[in-house]
C-alpha cells in the first residue's frame, strides 16, 4: 500500500502530468531524508520560495524570517533536522525554510482578513486500501506548485510504511 502525497491537486487538467516518485527513507538522520528530491527539484524551489513570499507584507519580511527561524526549535526535532538539511541543500536560508513550512498555518487562523481564502482538502481510501489525499491550494501559483507535486513513499527499513 503506498501513501499518496499530493501537495496540490490544482488544476490536473493535463492528463499527462505525473507527478515524480520518491522515496524518503526515514532510516536515515533526519537532515539528510530529503536531499534527493530537493536536488532534483532545485531549479523549482527559489522560484517557489519567491513567489510564497508575496503572500507575506514585505514590510513585516525582516522580522518574520529571523522569528520563524527561532520558531523552528519549538518544532518537534527530527522535523527540525529535516527543515536544516532541506535549507542545506536547496540554499534557501533556514528562516525561510521553517517560515515557509508554517505558512500556512500562521496565515489561516485569521485569513479571511489576511488572505480572503482559504484550503479545502478530502483523504479517502478504495477498496484496495490506497489512500488518496487531494488537496486544493488557493494560492495564484498553481502551475509552479503543479510543478513540484510528487509522489512520497516513506520507507523504514526497506519496507514502505502504511
Ligand atoms: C512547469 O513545468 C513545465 C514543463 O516542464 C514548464 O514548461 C513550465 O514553465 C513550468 N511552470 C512553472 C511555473 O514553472
Ligand atoms: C527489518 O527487516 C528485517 C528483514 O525483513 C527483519 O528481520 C528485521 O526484524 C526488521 N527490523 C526491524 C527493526 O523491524
């Protein structure tokens, strides 16, 4: 049984998109899960960081990155480790790493003020027990969040976990 982990289902109206596959071997420390699929999507990532960062007043931009990165210790370790190697490999600054990642859930408690929008998401199983999660993301970058959807099978040793 695979996980499917779909960071955006916005518009899938090309059928021959596919998202890339992966596996993440949680095996490994942390800070080195996701060195792969951040070195095979690194020409996406600062295009992505760029455009996320609008949804942020540029005014408040000098103090949020240098908070979210003292946030990041609040974070349970190991996601902070992976949020350290992720900012390792791709280069974006850790501050914007952990910033990013609770984007969302720094905006959503008050977005009908913030961002006049908001997310709808559905999990559901088959019959054959693959769980599927779809996900909307109400954000004006639905091409590059296309873009960078991919598939994650989580792996502990050498069995994919369910
Ligand atoms: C998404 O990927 C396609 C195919 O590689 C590319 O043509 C397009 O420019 C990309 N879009 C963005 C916004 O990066
Ligand atoms: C890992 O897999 C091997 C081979 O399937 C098994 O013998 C071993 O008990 C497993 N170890 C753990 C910690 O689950």
């Amino acid at each position: 049984m695979n996980y499917l982990l779909l960071l955006s289902l916005i518009g899938f109206t090309s059928a021959d998109f596919k998202p890339r596959k992966y596996r993440v071997n949680l095996d490994l420390p942390p800070d080195q899960r996701w060195n792969q699929v951040i070195r095979e999507n690194i020409e996406v990532i600062p295009l992505i960081a760029e455009e996320a960062k609008k949804y942020i007043p540029s005014f408040i931009q000098p103090v949020v990155w240098p908070i979210a990165r003292a946030l990041g210790n609040l974070l349970p370790k190991d996601i902070h480790e992976e949020l350290k190697g992720i900012s390792r490999e791709s280069g974006l600054p850790l501050g914007e790493v952990v910033g990013l990642n609770i984007l969302y859930d720094i905006t959503a408690f008050d977005r009908k003020h913030i961002l006049y929008e908001g997310c709808t998401s559905i999990v559901l199983q088959d019959k054959r027990g693959n769980i599927f999660h779809g996900r909307n993301l109400d954000y004006e970058m639905q091409d590059l969040l296309k873009n960078m959807t991919i598939y994650v099978d989580f792996v502990k040793n050498n069995t994919v976990i369910n």
